[in-house]
C-alpha cells in the first residue's frame, strides 16, 4: 500500500514541478497557487507513504538508501512549505521542488526492500535522519546560491523581466543561504558523530576511513570553512552563492558513491 501512495507522490510532485516552471513565465501567480496546492497534496501523500512503510518495517524507515533519500525530499518540501508560509514565497517552488523530485526518482531506481536489522544497529537511523537534514539544510543554502546568481545577472544586465519580479531581493537571498548553512552545519556534525558511535558498537572502530567517512568529512570541513568564512571574515554574495553550489555538488556526489558501493543499503 505505501508503493501505491509513494507513486501518487511522484507524480504529484513532478506535476507539482512543472506547474511552478511554468508559472516562471506568467505574471499572474495563479499556477503558483495551483502549484502549491498538488505540492501539499503530494506530501500529504508522501507522509503516509512514509508511516505506513515504518508500521509496517517496525521501526523508523531510515535503514537503506531508498528510505533516506525518500526522506531527504520530504524533509525538502516541508522547508519549502514553511518558507511559503512565512515569506509568501512562491517563486522557491520552482527551484526546491525538482530537486525533491528528483530525489524521489532516483530512490525509486534503488532496491526498496525493508532491511532486517542487527539489534546492534536498530539506532542507525539516528545517524541517517541528522545527516539527511544537514543536507536538507545545504540544499536550501544551494538553492538560494543559484537564486541569488540568476537574480545578480538580471540586475546587471538590467532584465527586468517576469523572473526579476518573482524573484526576491538579493539581501534575503544572501540570509537565506546563510541561516541555512547555519542550521544544515551542527546538524551534519551532529550526523557524523553518530555515525561514529554506530560503527563504534557495529564494528569496535570510530573511524574506518571507509569512502562513506572520508566524503563526509571532506564535506564537513568544506562547510566549516565557508561557515567561518560568512561569519569572521564576512564572505558574501557571490563568493558565498558559488560556494554553497560547489558544496552541494559535493554533498551529491558523495552521495551516489556511497548508494553505488552500498547497493542501496545504509547498514
């Protein structure tokens, strides 16, 4: 049952994507509405696709590969709909959403079987869901990066087009990417200290230096540095936009060799 609603899911959030590219090239914010209406359905839909799977996994569904990037996009379209909620700000649908559909593509090419678990490794999950997060919060920073570059351009290229309208002001761009490093940076950390526990009670080592280890580690120090950078030196705007895009490139790669070595299983 919770395969006929993760497809619903699929196809409500690609829908959902095309409708708000579409809506890029309209004034009126009618497609946005319609938009994020199918957007909040889908993840109404997703939420139950991902209850029902761990009631019938019997514990939280952040075991394998599938899971953690099913949860990856739904903790994205939750981002993006309490930003919508606060700011009104339609526009980040068309930017958040294929990235969260995509994510759920790609989960869907991996196997979806529910691992069965060593008593040892029950608290995987703990990991999973921190380190999911903190790339959550890397995303939003990628994102406004990209928004940010696309609104510079037509600012200097003096294009006030229906995109320069739609997009927001270079200033709230520039804090988003920021307070989303804020919040994405303690909770990778936090991410990579458990995975350190875990292979400590899993394997008697916290550090294996295994591929898994290395990418978030390099990762880690990548955005410690740019954290630093934004707060004592004052990195900014561009400097700041196209370094959280290297970054995210990074978190996605280290992503795909980790899934391609695993097979899709996390444990």
């Amino acid at each position: 049952m919770s395969v006929m609603f993760m497809m619903a899911t699929m196809v409500l959030y690609l829908t959902g994507t095309a409708l708000f590219l579409g809506s890029l090239l309209r004034r009126s914010e009618a497609w946005s509405q319609v938009s994020l209406g199918v957007t909040a359905v889908g993840f109404v839909s997703h939420t139950i696709a991902l209850a029902m799977r761990m009631m019938v996994a019997g514990h939280v569904p952040l075991t394998s590969f599938y899971e953690a990037l099913s949860f990856f996009s739904w903790s994205l379209v939750v981002v993006f709909l309490w930003v919508e909620f606060r700011h009104r700000l339609h526009v980040l649908g068309a930017f958040i959403l294929p990235i969260a559909s995509l994510s759920l593509l790609s989960a869907a090419a991996l196997p979806q079987e529910n691992p069965a678990l060593a008593p040892m490794l029950q608290t995987v999950w703990v990991h999973v869901t921190l380190s999911m997060l903190g790339a959550v919060g890397f995303a939003v920073a990628f994102v406004a990066g990209i928004m940010y570059l696309i609104q510079d351009g037509l600012l200097k290229s003096k294009r006030f087009n229906i995109l320069y309208a739609k997009l927001p002001s270079l200033d709230f761009l520039d804090h988003l990417n920021q307070q989303s490093i804020v919040m994405g940076f303690p909770l990778l950390t936090l991410g990579i200290i458990t995975g350190a526990i875990s292979a400590q009670i899993a394997g008697g080592s916290y550090l294996s230096w295994n591929p898994e280890q290395a990418g978030a580690l390099v990762t880690w120090m990548f955005y410690f540095i740019v954290l630093l950078g934004r707060i004592t030196v004052g990195w900014r705007a561009k400097k700041a936009a196209y370094l959280t895009i290297i970054g995210f490139a990074g978190v996605v790669l280290t992503l795909i060799g980790v899934a391609l070595k695993g097979h899709g299983s996390i444990a």
